[in-house]
C-alpha cells in the first residue's frame, strides 16, 4: 500500500495545510509504522480495520482518500460516498483502478511524493477543483451501479458465447 510514501506526504502536506488530519483504516504489515507515525504526530488517528457499513462513518468525515499504492475496491467506497480518491500512477493497480477518471472523480499524479502532496494540497485549496470531483463521483456511482455491472457481466458473457443480447435490455454504455 505504500505506507511509507503515504506517511512523507502527510507530512508534507501538514506542512502546507496546517489544519489537515488524517484517519488511517486498514491493517497490515506494516501496522507498526503507521501506529508509530499517529503516536508521535497528533493530527493523525489509527482505527484499525474497519469493514463494512462501519467506514461509512470515516468517509463522512473525509474529504478525500488517500491511496498512493495499489488501487482496489476503495476507489468504489470513494465514488458512491463522494470521496474523491487520490493516487499515483503504478502497475500493480487492480482492474477496479479504471473506475477512476483523473481530473473527473479522483486525481492520479507521478509516482513522486512532492507531486502526491502539492495535488492533495491543491485539492483542499481549490473549492472548484474539490466540488468538480465530487460531482464526478455523482456521476461515476449512478453509472457503477450492482444493476448496471450485472448487466455488464451478463452481456459479457453472451458476447463471450456469441449470442446475441435480449433488445429488451438497456444498454448502459
């Protein structure tokens, strides 16, 4: 998850942003570092895993998500609880990182932890850039509903057997 870079941006950022906090969610093996990293900075706050409907209420008192490793699921937790997701572009991303449009419903910058922390700080600094990626996260959780990505898979695996698809069905594309 890049933990480490994660802890130099917060960093740099709190240099930047004095009144900017931080919730770490998650567990790992390198738990270690981030609860020393909360122990000796006070802005931050390690909760531990949460799963489920529990990190709803972390994400209603986020502004954003931070991610600068592997992109997974989160960035679905980040679209429908309008939470724009921040990350770097890396390969070990999961498929669901397509989910994320840059400039529309997250941001995704160099892989460098200057770069990580001058768009994060842009991001709290900028309402209109901030307001733009929420609405894009409206966007994107009206488009990524369960309905519509069974729909995705079902055409999917027809087109996969060469069968056409039932015209009744919408098509969401």
């Amino acid at each position: 998850k890049k933990i480490d870079f994660l802890l130099d941006a917060c960093l740099l950022i709190k240099t930047k942003l004095p009144e900017f906090e931080m919730i770490f969610i998650g567990t790992g093996p390198q738990t270690n570092l981030v609860e020393k990293f909360c122990n000796t900075n006070p802005w931050a706050v390690y909760v531990g895993e949460i799963t489920g409907v529990n990190r709803v209420k972390y994400f209603s008192v986020s502004k954003i998500q931070l991610m600068p490793g592997a992109v997974g699921l989160g960035v679905l937790d980040s679209i429908v609880l309008k939470v724009p997701l921040i990350t770097t572009y890396i390969s070990t991303h999961g498929p669901e990182f397509n989910y994320l449009e840059n400039g529309i419903n997250g941001m995704v910058t160099k892989y460098s932890i200057k770069e990580y922390s001058e768009e994060v700080v842009s991001i709290f600094t900028n309402h209109q850039k901030y307001e733009h990626l929420i609405k894009g996260c409206e966007i994107a959780a009206a488009k990524y509903t369960i309905e519509n990505m069974a729909l995705i898979f079902v055409n999917g695996i027809l087109a996969a057997l060469s069968i056409e698809p039932d015209a009744s069905r919408e098509n969401i594309s």
